[in-house]
C-alpha cells in the first residue's frame, strides 16, 4: 500500500528536516520533501528504523532455546522499541547446542518473515574466548578457533552467520581470521586478555573490532594500553553498551571522541531478562540474577543487559551530549555500514528499504514499520487508528 506521512522532524544521515513529507511505494522510501500528505502525523519524528547486532533474547526467550517461536517472541519485542532488524546472537555453550541455535537461526532466515524485527542472520558470541575474561561465558566449553570450525558454523547457519567474536591470543586466531573474512564473515574481538601488540595483529588480519568495548577485555594501562587501547586509537568499529552501568558516562564521552560517528554501534546485548521483571534467569550455561534491571553472574559479573535501543540512543543524548541524531545514527546507520547493508536501510533516503521508527516529541517510540509495513503501533498513541487506516498496518 502507497502512502505518504508528514511529522514535525525527519531524521535523516544529514540533517533533520522540519515539516516534512516521507513517501512510501511498494515497501521502499519514494521520496523526502514537501507533498501532499496520506497522514499528518503532527508533532512526530520519523527516524530511520534502529540495527541490534548483538542481542541474546527478550521476554523470557532466548537465541540458545533453537526455537523458531524464540526468535518470533524476540522480533515482536524489538518492533516495540523502534528496531527494525537484528542479529541473533548466541552465548558460549556446548558445541552441539551452538550447532543447534545457528542452524535454527539459518531455518528461519530462509522461511516468512518475522512478525517485527527482520531477522539480518546470527551473531556468535561464544566459544573462543579466553578464561581470564570470560564474563557470562562458561570456559568449559571454550574451543580454539579454526577455519574448520567456522565452516562448520556457516554450513550449520546456511550462510547466515555474519559474525563471530574471538580471542586473538588463542591458538589458530590469526589463521582463522582471514579465512573468516574471506567468507564475509565480520571477526570481531571480546572477552580476550589480548595485548595492545596481539590487538593490532588481529585488526591487521582483517578483524573489523572491539565486543562491549572496555567490557571483557584488557583494558588500558599507561604502559600497556591493551586490546581496549588498540581498539579505540586505530580504525575499528567498537560495540558500546550505553545502560549507565557497563560504561561510566565519561568513558562513552571518550568513546565518541576518539572513534569516528560510523565506528560506534550501541547494542543491547539484552538477554532473556529483557522486557520482564527481576529474578533468576539463564545466559548460556550460567545462572543469572537480575536485579533493579541488572544482570550479573552469581560471581557477580555482569551478564548481558536488560537494555533497549531507544533507551541507548536516549542515554547518549542525555549523558554524553549527542544530538538525537548523532546518536541515533550509532544505531542505525553505523550498525548498517559494519555490515555491509547501508546501501537498502539505514537511513532514510530514497530507495531505501522503508525501516522507520516513528516516535513523538519526547522520543518515545510510537509505531514502527518494516519495509513499508507497519509491524507494531502502540494503541494508546492518538494517531494509531489513523496509522493502520492510512498504511493498512495492524494495531499492536
């Protein structure tokens, strides 16, 4: 269905544009400007649709259940927060059960279409990490990478496994980097005791960056600046998880000083917990406790987040200073750029995928729409029932 919306602000990669008029046409951005409107959306803001490359789960579900009905649950709940599309990102299990989640991942991206979320492929969190950082991971299921193993894990996926996270200091990273690469596969380096030295060999052998920056890995010393070092000072893309307790509000200050707009992605690494109360849950193989909506191994080490990326974007315009745009943006485009996807979403410009986060003037999310269809719209919003009429979108 053909429609065109006028709100208040459009949010696009250069600028924000006041009153005017975004055009749908078969499941593609038309055209940005002035025009006749379909709907008025008065005070709204449309912004391009937001990218969640690394999460474990949401509303009680989980990447690691290998359960097609997880995924469902997980995109339907992402549409609420004004996500577009997602990694399914698995956590450090036994070798089977990971076999288990990528192939489910793989079945379902090659079936219909999720009810919310698009479903971009699978993310590996797990596996070859070293023990001294190992956060949430369980190191008794820790295998060195290899090129071998990888290919497993692609064939497992049926070619949907677009990223995989290492510790370069293992025996066979630096070989199966570059084979990673080669496949499209991006390679990027967390829960690793990896020097600044052994960093830089990884991002020389084609490693694209840094998992939860600062967060399971060395971090900085005045005399061994570490992997967190060699990630923020060269060119490399950086995951940040800005939850007000992962990163100290100065860290993410820095972070998007030093790094370039398109070298910071926010993630929610959310994990099952995510959307419902406190208490006890699991991450993987570890048991977690989540209190006050904080996620910690019973060791005390955070496990994931509860974390949405409205409330990122939010975050890093509250706490750091960024415009609404520059930090949406670290949730969008850049997401979208790292995987080679910004060419068709992203952003809002013509001939792009119509992924759209529709928000209000205190930018809550309102409704959000997947190439050109509305996959949720929040009923109690005054504009809802004018929304599904002009879009024929359903009511959520």
């Amino acid at each position: 269905m053909d429609y065109a919306l006028r709100a208040a602000t459009l949010v696009t990669h250069e600028a924000d544009l006041a009153d005017a008029v975004l055009a749908v046409s078969n499941s593609s951005i038309a055209a940005i400007g002035k025009g006749a409107p379909t709907l008025d959306l008065g005070d709204a803001i449309i912004a391009p649709g937001m990218i969640d490359i690394h999460i474990h789960g949401r509303e009680g579900c989980d990447v690691m259940d290998a359960d097609p009905a997880a995924l469902r649950e997980i995109s339907a709940s992402l549409a609420q927060h004004g996500v577009t599309g997602f990694l399914a990102t698995t956590a450090t299990a036994a070798w089977e059960r990971t076999m288990g989640a990528l192939s489910m991942v793989g079945e379902v991206m090659a079936g219909p279409a999720l009810p919310g979320a698009r479903l971009l492929g699978a993310y590996s969190e797990g596996i070859f990490f070293s023990e001294i950082h190992k956060g949430a991971h369980n190191e008794a299921f820790f295998l060195a990478p290899s090129a071998a193993r990888i290919a497993e894990m692609q064939q497992a996926a049926r070619g949907s496994l677009k990223v995989v996270a290492l510790a370069p200091e293992r025996e066979g990273a630096m070989e199966a980097i570059p084979y990673a690469v080669a496949q499209g596969i991006r390679v990027v380096l967390g829960h690793t005791d990896a020097t600044y030295d052994q960093t830089m060999e990884a991002l020389a052998a084609g490693a694209s960056g840094g998992v939860h920056v600062f967060n399971g890995m060395r971090g900085i010393h005045h005399r061994d600046p570490g992997c967190a070092g060699a990630v923020m000072l060269h060119p490399a893309t950086v995951e940040v998880i800005a939850d007000g307790v992962h990163l100290h509000p100065a860290i993410l200050s820095m972070i998007t000083r030093l790094k370039q707009p398109e070298e910071v992605m926010l993630i929610s690494d959310c994990m099952c917990a995510g959307g419902l109360h406190d208490g006890d849950y699991r991450l993987g193989e570890m048991d977690v406790k989540v209190s006050q909506g904080v996620a910690r191994t019973q060791a005390g080490g955070l496990a994931g987040s509860t974390l949405t990326l409205d409330n990122a974007v939010q975050r890093m315009v509250r706490e750091v200073g960024l415009s609404f745009r520059e930090a949406l943006q670290m949730a969008s485009l850049s997401p979208a750029h790292f995987l080679g996807i910004d060419n068709f979403t992203g952003s809002l410009a013509q001939g792009k995928q119509a992924d759209l986060a529709i928000m209000d003037a205190d930018h809550r999310v309102r409704a959000t729409i997947v190439g050109g269809v509305p996959v949720w719209i929040d009923p109690a919003w005054h504009h809802a029932e004018a929304l599904v009429a002009a879009t024929g979108g359903t009511q959520a």
